[in-house]
C-alpha cells in the first residue's frame, strides 16, 4: 500500500510540476524542433509522411510516436507536442522507483524519484519537443527490461 501511494504521490510531482510549467509557459518549436512536429503531424495524416522532406534529416522515433498521440488528442499540434513531452520527462523521473525495487528500501527510491520530478532543469526544458526528452523514457524502459532479464535469467546472484 505504501508503494503505491508513493507511486501516486511521486507520478503527481513529476506531472504535475512539468504539466503546470508548460501550461504556464509555452515553448514555441522553433527550427529543427518545429520540424519534428511537422514530421509527427505528416504522419499523423498521411501515414506514411508521404511527401515531407524530413526523411533525410530526423529518425523516425519522436515523429512516429508522436502522431500517435496527435491522432487521438484535440489541441493544436504544437500544444499537444509540448504536453506529451512535458508527460514523458515525467513519467521517466519514476524510472528509479521501479528499476531500483529489490534493490534499495523504498526511501531511496522515492528520494531518488523526486530529486528527479523536482530537478529544475529537467523541469524547465520539460516543454521543449526534442528527441533527447523522448530517449529518457525509453532509456528507463531498458534499464528496467535488463534488470527484468537478468533476474529471470539468474545472473547476478
């Protein structure tokens, strides 16, 4: 029980902080940032971004995940982009929470977790739509599969 009003507590911290940040202060994507959202917006239409000349220039990661979350969100696509991003920055500050159970006492994990939700830093670029905030999470999601892998696994014990 503990754990998950942790989770809750700390998941409303880090989405909390970076959703009233952004609502407060909005981004505009300018140049390459603004691309990306014209990438996810070409997908989110076409399917297959027929005809934009970003192919050259940016992976497919941001663009692709994005216009899913462009398809099914109302908004201006700027708007939503800064939203889903200011979500993702958040949702990878809980990465130590889960990647770290069994490992250290739940202080250390909520600790860890909430210097991340609260790092000012991270907080005030939360609104920026850029590829880097997306490998965050992804980069949680791994750690989390490894730890995951090698426990089933039984290396390391």
């Amino acid at each position: 029980m503990r754990e998950w009003l942790s989770l809750l507590a700390l998941a409303a911290c880090a989405l909390g902080t970076r959703l009233a940040f952004v609502s407060a202060f909005p981004t505009r994507p300018f140049a390459d940032f603004r691309n990306l959202v014209r990438f996810a917006q070409a997908f989110a239409e076409d399917g297959f971004a027929r005809g934009f000349a970003g192919w050259e220039m940016w992976s497919l990661g941001l663009p692709l995940a994005l216009s899913f979350v462009l398809r099914v969100a109302p908004g201006s696509p700027e708007a939503v982009a800064r939203a889903a991003t200011a979500v993702v920055t958040g949702l990878a500050a809980l990465a130590p929470f889960f990647i770290w159970r069994g490992a250290v006492g739940l202080r250390a994990r909520v600790l860890a977790s909430l210097l991340l939700a609260a790092w000012p830093g991270h907080v005030l670029v939360s609104g920026v739509v850029s590829q880097d905030k997306w490998v965050l999470l992804r980069g949680g999601v791994a750690a989390g599969d490894v730890k995951g892998l090698s426990q089933i696994s039984g290396v390391g014990r």
